[in-house]
C-alpha cells in the first residue's frame, strides 16, 4: 500500500498494483498447476536421462576400456544437494515470512482500532465503523486469492476504506484539544496501512526463475551421471533410478508448492484465521 497524504490521497501506480494482485489471484492456482506438469516432465526427462546416460556409460567402457573417475560426478550431486538445499530452505523462510505478516497486520489493526478510544467520543463510532468495513474487505480479498477468483475489486475496495480511516483520522486529530491523541492514533494507522505494502511483496515475492532453471538443469544433468556410473555395473537399476527421479521431482515440487501457499497443498488457513478472529472480536 502506497503512503496517503494528508487529505487521504494515494499516490499515483494504485491501478498498476491492483492490476497486478489480479494476476496473482487469477493465476495462483494456475501456477500449482504448472508446477505439477513441470515436476512430471523433470520426472520423465530424468528417467529418459537415466536410460541415455547408461548407454552412454556403456559404449564409453566399451570404447575405451577401464573406468572413468567419479570426482566429477560426486561434485555435481553436491551441487545438486546444495542447490535443493538452499531452495527449500528459502521456501519456507518465505513461508514463515508470509506466516508472520499476516500476524503482524492483525496486531497492527487490533492496536489502531483499541487506539481509537482516544478520540473524542462522537469520532469514536464512525471510525470504528471504516475499520469493520476495511478488515471486512481485507479478509474477503484473501479468501479469494484462496478461491483463485479476482480479488482486484476487494482489494481496491479496501484501499478505498483506508483511505476513509486516514482522512476520518486527520479530521478527528485536527482539533487543539487532540493533540495527545494525535501522537498515537495516526501512527497506529500508518503502520497499519504500510503493512498492506508489505504483504503484498511478499505475496509475488517467488524463488529467482534463474535458480528455478539452475535446478531443473542440475538435477537432469545428475540423472545422466547416475545412468553413466550405472553402465560400469553392466545393468540397469529401474526401481533405484526411479526412486531418484521422483525424490528430486518431488522435493523441487515441494519447493514450489511452499512458494504458492495461495493455492498449492502447503496453506496459510491457520494464520488467515487469525485475521477472521479479530473480526469477530472488534
């Protein structure tokens, strides 16, 4: 959420950012769905790879004779335990990140709303009103995020809301005699405002399509390696070379399952519910 100014005005790019939450809320389940066709591919590719790898292993011996060192190949299967290593651990940092934000803006909510009190009494019920309205529209638009739907026109209508707490806020503050309130009630709006922005970076903050690249090149080049090292025992290892492919599909799915906690297996319904409580409670 962009900084109001003082008369509750966003700043320009507001349709930009709206634009783009409606590609995330569209295309969140549309990604989970990517991942899984991505992930069955890599499994087939490495079968495949396995397979070319064994033969290739095998008229390598058959040319010339002995057998090749494995350094290279230890290298590159550390590398690829690294490089999942690093991902999923970076997943669920993000997880949690996502986890603790939406914590975060409960607290930062629940305190601008009990702050209210500080008001003089005939400001307190419409403001309070504006804050019902907004958490209202904060916890319809990710719940259809959740849905895949479009939540462009919750969140715009959310923004709005802030918009009307901001300039009911300034309005109630302004008077001589709110001066003491004013030290604590607008910060308390603020920061629940900038949480907004927050969240929503973390929402389309996704492991780099690079290392996401990197990955899927290093485990089919450690699926070749595996058939090669395969040959020097003269037979194919099915069920061992299987049980490989689908460990490193389904890890790299795993990690893009934790990167799409909107629509994928892995969820944040438990701390969503914190947002749902605090509506019935305010």
């Amino acid at each position: 959420m962009a900084r109001l100014d003082a008369s509750g005005r966003d700043f320009p790019g507001r349709e930009i950012r709206l634009a783009l939450i409606s590609i995330s809320g569209v295309g969140g389940r549309m990604e989970i769905l990517h991942s899984v066709v991505l992930c069955i591919g890599l499994f087939g590719g490495m079968l495949v790879l396995l397979e070319a790898g064994f033969r290739a292993g095998r008229s390598y011996r058959a040319a010339q004779g002995g057998e090749s060192t494995g350094i290279f190949d230890t290298a590159i299967f550390a590398l690829l335990g690294l490089l999942l290593g690093f991902a999923f651990s970076g997943a669920v940092d993000r997880l949690n990140m996502r986890r603790d934000l939406i914590v975060q803006e409960a607290n930062a909510i629940g305190t601008a709303y009990l702050r209210v009190d500080l008001l003089a009494a005939e400001d307190q019920a419409p403001i309070r009103d504006l804050f019902h309205a907004y958490l209202a529209d904060r916890v319809e638009a990710y719940r259809a995020l959740d849905r895949g739907g479009d939540p462009g026109a919750v969140f715009g209508a959310a923004e709005a809301a802030q918009g009307d707490i901001w300039r009911a806020t300034i309005e109630a503050v302004s008077r001589p005699e709110a001066q003491y309130a004013a030290e604590v009630v607008v910060p308390a709006v603020n920061e629940m405002i900038d949480i907004t922005t927050t969240r929503k970076v973390a929402l389309g903050t996704h492991i780099p399509e690079l290392v996401l690249v990197l990955l899927f090149g290093v485990s089919l080049l450690s699926a070749f390696l595996a058939g090669a090292a395969m040959a020097k025992h003269a037979e194919r290892r099915l069920v061992h070379g299987a049980i490989f492919a689908a460990a490193v599909s389904l890890t790299i799915y795993t990690i893009l399952d934790l990167d799409s906690p909107r629509g994928g297996l892995i969820r944040l319904d438990g701390a969503d519910a914190i947002l749902q409580d605090l509506q019935q409670t305010i």
